[in-house]
C-alpha cells in the first residue's frame, strides 16, 4: 500500500511507513559490510545507448534481496526473458545505516586522537 501524490511540479512516491503497521521492528546489523561488498557501475543500455550508473541486479540480489524484483536468468513459458529490476529505495536504509556506522567510527577516532594529542 502505499500513495501517489502529484502537484504542479512534483510526484511522490509514498510508501507505506506508519509504525503502527509494522512489526518485529529490529535495527540494521552489518550495513557497512554490505556497502562495501556492492559494486556500483557504470553502463549504457543496449535500447538507446544511454549512459546510467547503478547495479546489476544479480550481484546486489546476494547483498540485498528485498531491493531486487524477479530471478537471475529468467525466462517466461515462451523462452523469452524477464529482466530483474531494482529498487533503489530499499537501498537508502541500509545506506543509512552504513554512513551512521562510519559517523560513529568517525567520532570514536577523532576522540582517541584528541586523546593523544593532549598528552
């Protein structure tokens, strides 16, 4: 469930965040280990040529599950293939955690360096 909202120079994509209904609500372990096992690319597309930065979606998929739609190598009753895709918001959580795991190192280091240097 979710909405979509537009005004005369906007659209939103809401998805459905309220507390209320969630449950079994736990804090993200290990964020940085998975963005630093991502492989971001670079790569054009075969249709138009044009360029785009993101992922392939069977390596991040190993990362990542819930922000991948669909199966490596897939194809329909026909043969034909159907593409996975990528939901790239369900990656801003998990980048969040990592950059708040790196703030907290972060600080942790420039204590310890203040530490030092008032010696």
């Amino acid at each position: 469930v979710g909405t979509v909202s537009v005004t005369g120079s906007a659209t939103a994509y809401n998805t459905s965040s309220d507390y209320r209904l969630k449950e079994h609500i736990t804090s993200i372990q290990g964020a940085s280990d998975i963005v630093k096992a991502m492989q971001p690319v670079t790569y054009t597309f075969k249709s138009d040529g044009s360029w785009h930065d993101g992922f392939l979606a069977h390596e991040l998929q190993e990362l990542h599950p819930r922000a991948v739609i669909g199966s490596k190598d897939e194809v329909d009753e026909e043969g034909n293939p159907v593409y996975q895709g990528v939901d790239y918001s369900k990656l801003t959580p998990i980048l969040t955690a990592a950059l708040q795991e790196a703030l907290t190192k972060i600080d942790e280091l420039t204590a310890r360096i203040e530490a030092l240097e008032a010696v």
